[in-house]
C-alpha cells in the first residue's frame, strides 16, 4: 500500500469518526439519501431526511430506525446540521443550499460521504453514455478474481447501501454521474474510466462546458500513482485530460502505440508492463458503442489485477443491460425494443445505428435541453413513424414533423398501440425516450418496466394491440 493511500485511509477514518454524535440534514429522500441516512444512523449521527414530497413510502421505516423525516418542505431546521448532503437529483440552487453557502455550512453529495465508508480501492466510470454497460461489464470482470466486490454507485445501488454489508470489499466499481461528481471533496478513485463526451443535462447546468467541468471533477484528487481510462477516439475529452497528473492509457477502434485498441475480433492491450491479446468475438454484445465499451472494461479490469484469461469468459456470458436495447417479444414479426436507459440524444443516436430493419420510434419525456434536429439524417434513414410522450413532446415534433409521420399521445400505452398499427412484419417497435423519465415516471426503470409489461400483455392477448384506444394529444 502506497504511503498516499495510507493516508486516505487515514483520513477516511477520521471523518468516520467525527460523525458520531454529529447531526447531519440529507435532502433528498430517494434512494440514495434514504441509504446514507441508515449508514449515518449507524455510524452514530443524529440524521435528519428532508424531501419537497409530501409523501415517502419508507417513512415508517426511517422512523422505527431513529431518522427524523422532514417531508412537504426543505425547513431552515437543516441548517441547524454540522453539515448537509444533498442527494444527486436535487438542485444545487435550491433556497435553503443558497442559505448553507452564505453561512458557510459545508455540504456534501451523497457519494462523497459514502466514499468515506469504503476502504477498498475504487474503480470509477463516467461518461455521458456507456456507463451502466462499462460498469456492469467491469463488476463482473472483477468477481471473476476477487471475492468481495462492490458494483453500484449512479447503477441504481447506492454505493451506502453497498458499504453497510460490504465493508470488507477488495475493490469497489462505482458508476458516478456528473451530478455526483459536483459535490465530492475528498473522492479519491484510483482508476477513473470516462466513456466519452457529448450534450447531456442541459437543463441542469444551461451550458456544455459546465457538464463538462462536473465530469471533469472526477479529476480533482488524483494523482501520478493513480490511472485514467479513456476514449481517445473523443477529441473533447482527450483534450480535457492533458492537464491530469495521473497515468493515462488510452482506447481506440484503431491501432495505437500505446494503449488499446481492436485487432479484428480481439483486444490488444500494449501499455506499461501490460501485453496481451484477449479474444472477444463470441460476445452478444454488437455495435461500434459496445466496441468501446468493452474495450474500456477490459483494460480496466486488466490494470486492477484481473487475469487477462479471465476476460473472455465474461464477454461470452455477460447478458446486456435491462431497459438498454433489450428485446422484449416478437409480435406477428415486429420486434419490440426496451432502450428506456436512452436519456439523451446521443443515446438515442446509438440506438438507431445498431438496427438495420426499418424502425417505429417511441421517444420524449423530460425535456433535458438536447438537439433534437442532430438526429434528422439518422431518422430518415432509418424510422417510419415516430409517437412522441411527455414534456419534451412539443419540441421533438417541432424538430421532426416535416421529416416522417409524428403522433403526440398521452400514454405509453397509446404510443405501443400507434406503434403496432403502423408497421410490418420485419420492423422493429423502439422504445427510446432521448430523455430522462421524471415528468411521468419514478424513473427510467419504472419507464421500462410499463413498456415491457405492455408489450409482454399484448403478446399474450395473442393480437398485435393493447387494449384500449390510442389518445392523441
């Protein structure tokens, strides 16, 4: 162990032990400030949850577990805390943060204080898209050498719910968002993966280049011992990280003179003590932004001490990501497509290429401030008919109505049924929102869910339509 990391160890302890008997304000009673508050708890704080709705399911929980529940509001009795964290759906402009930072009231994100619980050294992923696929294809590259492995973080498992019944855990592989990324101080990964760069969250932060530098973040503690993963293929980010002290091993499509990069159906890894050729080829996992993704796990697994010999096996086993182009039935030979994690444009882009047979897409939701013109040459080319839900409706047919048929509707239900009436056998039914799912979903999951629930019913209605008729809006 480094004399460095002894010392963040160190640290980490101190903070840890500071808690006890600290009160501490966490907004945000979602899944991650709910699973800090319980680590929180535990650790010896007087923890007060605080969340704008009026209504929590866990409430009754949180109580029996001595956690005061704030809910309806975000109370001036937050600012009474030694500290607040915020949880990373929360708005960083909110009046009572506003207040916290006049009076100097430090405030933390929810990973940040996580991370002081987690011993074990972290693999971090990052990126505007590839994140989930990376991490889960890293998570199981590492359990097929350590025994005790962490896989969550932005996955959907908070890393605080993983450290309460890991805290042995020899490694931790953490998907973090760049909303998680604004409010770490101490956050120390020692291999940071960034997938690629592109517009994403323009609601929240207004402009690209402030995405960009919370991305960037992930930066702030490392140093020469530690290592970056990138996609040098991405001339943003490559120009991003030449100011980082730490070691960089660059991924490319194409040949490299140091890094890694495809050899027709493998990955060649040359750089530092590293020099193997890993066979890929039998993986389902298709498509140019799986290349990348793959090669990305790959050379991370590879540097935290995973045999390269191990690394084939996952490819050929690993089953894809739920809710990421993930195939739900086949219905009088239309296929219907669940790509609900598709939350920006350029996810949206990346679907379209990987299909080949003529598309019927289901796309809108909350509106995250995207180009949604970008798309027309891909949508030409490839999509008969669009049905557009949600907040982001208005704007997306204002983009896209002159190019092919659009059906604003109401439902998800209703966008299934416009779907199944108006394609063939042969084409494939797309659900992918190019948004995020909270002006009518919990999440972009429960989106998911519904659209396969749908599907799965209509299939087993034995006819091509669910019931009810479509609602136009």
């Amino acid at each position: 162990m480094t004399e460095k990391r002894e010392h963040y160890l160190a640290s980490q302890a101190e903070r840890r032990r500071q808690l006890s008997g600290a009160t501490v304000a966490i907004i945000g009673a979602a899944r991650s400030g709910i699973a800090l508050a319980k680590l929180l708890r535990q650790a010896g704080a007087d923890v007060l949850l605080s969340d704008a709705r009026e209504s929590v399911p866990e409430t009754a929980e949180l109580l029996a577990d001595g956690i005061r529940v704030e809910l309806g509001k975000n109370s001036d009795d937050l600012l009474k805390a030694d500290f607040l964290c915020v949880s990373p759906g929360v708005p960083l402009d909110i009046p009572v943060l506003q207040q916290a930072e006049k009076a100097k009231l430090p405030v933390y994100g929810t990973l940040e204080v996580s991370s002081w619980f987690c011993g074990a050294p972290v693999i971090a992923i990052t990126g505007s898209n590839g994140k989930t696929t990376t991490t889960s294809l890293i998570g199981d590259m590492c359990r097929s050498h350590f025994q005790r492995v962490i896989v969550g973080g932005n996955i959907g498992i908070p890393l605080a719910g993983e450290v309460m019944n890991n805290r042995d855990a020899e490694i931790a592989v953490l998907e973090v968002s760049s909303a998680q990324l604004e409010t770490i101080s101490h956050f120390h990964p020692g291999i940071a993966v960034f997938t690629n760069l592109s517009p994403n969250h323009l609601d929240r932060y207004g402009k690209y280049e402030a995405y960009v530098a919370a991305k960037m973040n992930m930066l702030k503690n490392m140093n020469a011992t530690d290592i970056i993963i990138y996609n040098a293929d991405d001339e943003l980010l490559t120009e991003q990280l030449t100011k980082s002290a730490a070691r960089q091993l660059p991924i490319s499509l194409t040949p490299l003179s140091t890094g890694a990069w495809w050899e027709g159906e493998a990955i060649r890894i040359r750089w530092e003590s590293h020099d193997c050729r890993i066979p890929a080829g039998d993986s389902s996992l298709k498509g140019k932004h799986n290349r990348y993704n793959m090669l990305t796990a790959a050379c991370a697994a590879i540097v935290a001490g995973v045999p390269a010999a191990n690394i084939p096996e996952v490819f050929r086993s690993f089953p894809g990501i739920e809710h990421r182009l993930e195939s739900v039935a086949t219905i009088d030979g239309v296929e219907y497509i669940n790509d609900s994690k598709a939350t920006s444009v350029k996810a949206l882009g990346v679907a379209l290429e990987s299909f080949q047979q003529p598309l019927f897409l289901i796309a809108g939701g909350k509106d995250k401030g995207g180009d949604y013109s970008s798309l027309n040459p891909l949508l030409k080319a490839k999509v008969r008919g669009i049905a557009l839900l949600g907040e982001a409706k208005a704007r997306m047919k204002k983009a896209w109505e002159e190019l092919l048929p659009v059906y604003p509707v109401l439902t998800l239900a209703a966008a299934v049924e416009i779907a199944a009436e108006k394609t063939l056998p042969g084409d494939a039914v797309l659900l992918s929102p190019a948004c995020s799912s909270f002006d009518m979903f919990d999440s972009y999951e429960q989106r998911g869910r519904l659209f396969k629930e749908i599907v799965l019913q209509m299939n087993n209605n034995g006819n091509r339509k669910p019931a009810g008729q479509p609602i136009l809006s």
